[in-house]
C-alpha cells in the first residue's frame, strides 16, 4: 500500500510505494468564471456558441492551488451537442486564477450553445 505525506505548499507527495491519488473537485461556471479548488477536476462552461474557426469569450478559473508558476494543463473532455473542435488556450496564470479562452479549430462546424467540458490538473 502506498504511504503520501501531504502539506498545503506541495499537496501530496509519495512517502514509500507507488501510486498517489489526485484530488479531484469540479465546477460548473456562472457567466464566464468558476470555481473549483481541487488538483484537478472538470469545469463545465456556460454554453457558448463559437462559429468556425472562431474564439469565444475569455473564461476565468479560479483556484486556491494556482500559484504564478504552476504549469496547468486543460483539456476538453466533451462537447455536449456541437460539431466543432473546442481548444482551450490559456492566456494568463496568476497566483489564484487562470484565464483562457475557448478556440473552435474547425474548419466549418461550429461549437452550438451546448456546454463544453473542459478537464483541467494543476502541477
């Protein structure tokens, strides 16, 4: 069985063994922010339509575990009903808050008004 230490500055850390399980805690946005304050977790976002090769309203994130150097990786986990390719770019990372925006990189359909889900871990 795997030991993990765990402090507020470094969150878990293996002690002895193998395999550490990540916090996870989701959120669902309300305009163009949400909150979620796990390691990781999915973010499902306002619906938005977002035209071919268009980008749609910057999103904020926010999140206790966020610092300035934290390396964030999103991904989109789902696309509700559309027949886009939804993106997401992040544009800033501060202590607290990420900011990104959605990219529809699809060369003719769009994302429709159906929520995105975007899956997100913070390193």
């Amino acid at each position: 069985m795997p030991e993990v230490n765990y402090s507020a500055a470094k969150g878990l850390t293996s002690k002895r063994g193998a395999g550490i399980v990540i916090e996870k805690t989701n959120g669902t946005a309300t305009a163009d922010a949400v909150t979620a304050n796990g390691t990781s977790g999915v973010l499902t976002l306002v619906a938005e339509a977002i035209a071919a090769g268009g980008v749609g309203d910057q999103q904020t994130f926010t999140n206790s575990r966020v610092r300035t150097t934290s390396v964030v990786i999103l991904k989109v986990h789902s696309d509700s009903d559309g027949t886009g390719i939804p993106v997401p770019m992040i544009t800033n990372i501060t202590d607290n808050t990420v900011t990104f925006l959605l990219q529809n990189a699809h060369v003719s359909g769009a994302i429709n008004a159906g929520n995105v889900k975007v899956s997100y871990l913070i390193l």
